[in-house]
C-alpha cells in the first residue's frame, strides 16, 4: 500500500524500525534495527532528480530513506506538521508596517 505523507509528519511504528543493508534481511544477526519506534517524515535529495527523497529522521538524527525500509512494518500517524496560517491580526500587523516603511521611505 502507498500513503502520501506530508513532510514534517510523525510517526510511530509497531515495533522497532528496520531497515534493508542491501544484502537482505538478517534477522538471526539483527543489524537492521534501528532502535527507534518513532520518526518524522522528510524529503531529502530535492535537488537530485534521478534520486530518491522520501526519507525518516529517527531521534538520534539518523536519516534513512523510505526505499531502504524492510516490508510488513506498520505505524500511524502521530501528528501532522503545523501548517501556516494567516489571521486578520497578522493581515492587519503586516499592512500597518508596510505603511510605515512607505512613510518611511518617503513614499
């Protein structure tokens, strides 16, 4: 299944996140855990279009890419990024400056 993710989601996994070395999956060795159950969504490589750039940031700082994650792992989401808003207050605080540096400026 595929799901659109927002950058600056979080998420929180079943269990801890593992990822694919490349070589496969070693569970008798473990090296894929990650140690982590929660991660935030993020977008990496943008200026790389031949790359790939859905990727989780891990609270240790990690980065890892999506593609790089082993299949049959679950999560939710924990909450979504802010989204900027704009109130009337900050219309009107915004064309109040904008006055005054015309003013200013001798406009």
């Amino acid at each position: 299944m595929a799901v659109c993710l927002l950058p600056g989601t979080e998420l929180a996994f079943e269990k801890r996140v593992e990822r694919d070395h490349g070589y496969g999956r070693l569970p008798s060795m473990q090296v894929g855990k990650l140690g982590h159950q929660v991660a935030r969504f993020r977008k990496v490589n943008e200026g790389c279009p031949n790359a790939h750039h859905d990727a989780l940031e891990f609270p240790d700082g990690q980065i890892v890419l999506v593609t790089r994650l082993c299949e049959g792992q679950n999560a939710t989401v924990l909450q979504l990024p802010p989204s900027p808003r704009v109130t009337n207050d900050a219309v009107e605080q915004n064309a109040h400056i904008s006055h005054r540096l015309r003013a200013a400026c001798g406009y």
